[in-house]
C-alpha cells in the first residue's frame, strides 16, 4: 500500500517508524517536505530509502518565513530530483493570523513550476477552498495535483475533479464528527482516490500504533482500507489494487 501523503521526517526516529510501516503492508510514501529548512531531510531520506517518494513545496503556514531565494532553491532541488513531486503547498485561512494574497503568489509560483518541470503537485487547503478553485480555474494549463485530506464540500467535488484533481482519504475523517466528509468522498470519481496519513498530524480515532505526543504513524494507513472500502460499498481487494493504480497515474501523468 501506499500513503499517498505524509511528513515522515518529523517523526522520531523516522527510519525506525517507516521499518513498522513496511512490516505492516506499507510499501510506499509520498513524504512532503513543507520549508527550506526540511527540504534536505526529506532530500536525505529518499536517497536512502527507495520506498520514499520526495516532494518539495513551501506550505501556507511556511510563506511568511520564506527566504527571496526559495524559488530558486526548489527548482535547484527538483532538477536534482527528478522523481521529486512538489507539495505540499496551497491556501490557508484557519491558521491566523494569514496573508491569502501572499499565498496565492507562492502557489502560483509552483504551480508554473510544476507545468514547466512536469511534475505533480499536492495541495494543502483549509477554510479556502473558494479561492483555491477560483485560481485553479483560471489556469491554462494544470499539471496533476492532489487535494491531500480533501475536507472541502461535497458540492465542489465535482469541480475540482473536472480540473483534474485527485483526492486523499485521511483515517481522520473517521471520527464520527466527520460525517459530511465522508459523504463528499462518495461523489469522488473511482479513479481519483488516494489514500494517506498525514503521519504525524491527523490521528485518527483508534490508534494501533501509538506514538508519545499522539502523533499520528504511517503504519495507520492500512487501518484505513477497510473501513473506505465500507463506505464506498467495495470489495477490499479491489480497493486496494485501484488505489494503487491511482497514485502510478497520479505521478506519471
């Protein structure tokens, strides 16, 4: 299996916790670098580690703290990395105090990169979906992206699925308060469902592999087969195999 979307490299003891995910069924990770300062441990990573797939984006949060010279930095890095993707990066109103003007700039910026270098982009958003979709839409061109954790409205699905986009499931939305988000995963076309974590961030409700701090472990994301597969109405296996074949697209498109 693969989590479509994690933060590997801000757990402890990060190959001791990707050793547990492996030996639970997770054979893959997408780990998403979010600032300058984690772009070379995440870089350090996968190059030692073939299960990681490295992205590199600066996140909303990370926008006021970036450098003038963190374009240049990224695309220095992705050209280094040729697998690489780009994320996470997006839009964000729930963290305050926040500039959404200067985040749409930063998104912009590697959204152009992704085009331009062909690589795929995962997208953070939160409370901003309005402005994520209204400046999607005006692209004229879109590489492959991702609305990791997609907890946006069940109305916008199909929106943002005509522009192309991909869906991540997170264990989170299991939560019982999460109900409206699950029911938006049911409007997601088959073919552009992921899976993920977001290890260490969004524990979710019963935690197998506990962590101190309540940290979120890779090693949840195969505890969240079952029970998407329960809300889709699907076989297990069929599932699994689709979801599989899904993140190859998402990457190679």
């Amino acid at each position: 299996m693969t989590d479509a979307h994690n933060h590997l490299h801000q757990l402890l003891e990060p190959t001791a916790r990707l050793q547990e995910a492996r030996q639970a069924g997770v054979t893959q990770m997408m780990v998403n670098g979010t600032s300058e300062k984690d772009w070379p441990t995440v870089a350090a990573l996968a190059q030692h580690r073939p299960e990681v797939v490295p992205a590199f984006g600066l996140h909303p949060w990370q926008v006021p703290h970036r450098t003038a010279n963190w374009l240049t930095l990224l695309r220095e890095l992705l050209e280094a990395h040729p697998l690489a993707t780009i994320g996470e990066c997006g839009l964000d109103r729930w963290q305050k105090p926040f500039d959404l003007e200067d985040q749409i700039h930063c998104l912009q910026a590697q959204i152009d990169l992704a085009n331009e270098l062909q690589r795929s982009l995962t997208i953070h958003c939160l409370q901003a979906w309005g402005p994520l979709l209204n400046l999607l839409q005006k692209q004229e061109k879109l590489p492959p992206f991702l609305l990791h954790a997609y907890s946006g409205s069940r109305e916008m699905v199909s929106q943002f699925a005509e522009l192309g986009a991909y869906f991540s499931f997170n264990g989170y939305f299991l939560h019982e308060r999460k109900q409206a988000v699950r029911e938006a995963f049911l409007t997601v076309p088959p073919e552009r469902i992921l899976l993920e974590t977001d290890a260490p961030a969004m524990l979710p409700p019963k935690p197998t592999f506990p962590l101190p701090d309540g940290q979120n472990h890779p090693a949840h994301l195969v505890d969240f087969l079952n029970p998407l597969a329960e809300l889709l109405g699907e076989k297990r296996d069929q599932l699994k195999q689709r979801l599989e074949e899904n993140f190859v697209a998402f990457l190679s498109k």
